[in-house]
C-alpha cells in the first residue's frame, strides 16, 4: 500500500514535532510529540504549533508512545511504500523506526520516493496532516 508522509519539525534539522501518514484507502496516522530540548523557533510557533490542533491528532507524551502506534498503523499491510516531496520527512520517520542500540520497531517491508517539482496547495499549511493529504492528491494527478 502507497502511504503519503508529512513531518513538521522545529526548523531545520531540530526535533520532529508532529508526523502524518496517508494511506491510500483514506486511513491515516497523524501524531504529535512534545518539543523536549530546545524551544521553538518563532516560525515554527508562529505556523507550525498554531495549526497542529486543527486536525485532531493524538498526542504522545513520549518517542516509545508514538513509536508503538506508528508500528501498528504499518502493520495493517504487508508492504508500505512511502511518498514524501523532502528528505528531511523521511529521515524523521526512519529515526522514528529506531528504539534503542541496535533495535528497532517491527514493521512490514518498506520503500521509499522521494517527489521532484511537486506542487499542491495544503487547506492547512504546516499542518502535518493537511500537507500530507494534499501531497497525496497532487501525486495522485
């Protein structure tokens, strides 16, 4: 199953904030963490926290939380090919799959695109969910 990513983060290279997947049957995963080592930039609180709530998502009080239910939501298929437009998506949701020295969360067999050029138009920028949504519609085109 094709499985769309969006990934909010406190501005480049900081900490994930929020992750949104999009699967092609509609379902979807859209979590929240707590920003835990640096205080947010002013962008980042400026569009990215404000419009976090404005999708209903699950917020976790810890990585192994989200980690636990990510691997759940993957483990409906056997296989899930996830589609991001920026690298930087992938990378938080690959570090999301690692929970400690040499392990990681079980999931199905994964693969990876990364779009070129892509454009949409997010109902809510920088909301996670949203982004993830319309990625998934201009993709679809």
């Amino acid at each position: 199953m094709r499985f769309w990513l969006d990934c909010e983060w406190n501005d480049w290279g900081g900490e994930l904030i929020s992750i949104a997947l999009v699967a092609e049957d509609n379902s979807h995963f859209y979590g929240v963490l707590p920003l835990t080592n640096i205080k947010p930039t002013r962008w980042v609180n400026e569009n990215v926290l404000s419009v976090i709530a404005l999708n209903d998502p699950t917020f976790y009080a810890c990585k192994s939380e989200l980690q636990r239910d990510l691997a759940v939501y993957l483990r409906r298929d056997a296989y899930c090919h996830i589609i991001a437009d920026w690298p930087e998506d992938i990378q938080h949701f690959c570090a999301l799959l690692i929970n400690g020295p040499g392990t990681k969360i079980r999931t199905p067999l994964l693969s990876f695109k990364i779009l070129n050029n892509v454009s949409y138009i997010s109902e809510i920028p920088h909301n996670a969910l949203s982004d993830a949504i319309a990625l998934r519609i201009a993709d679809n085109k």
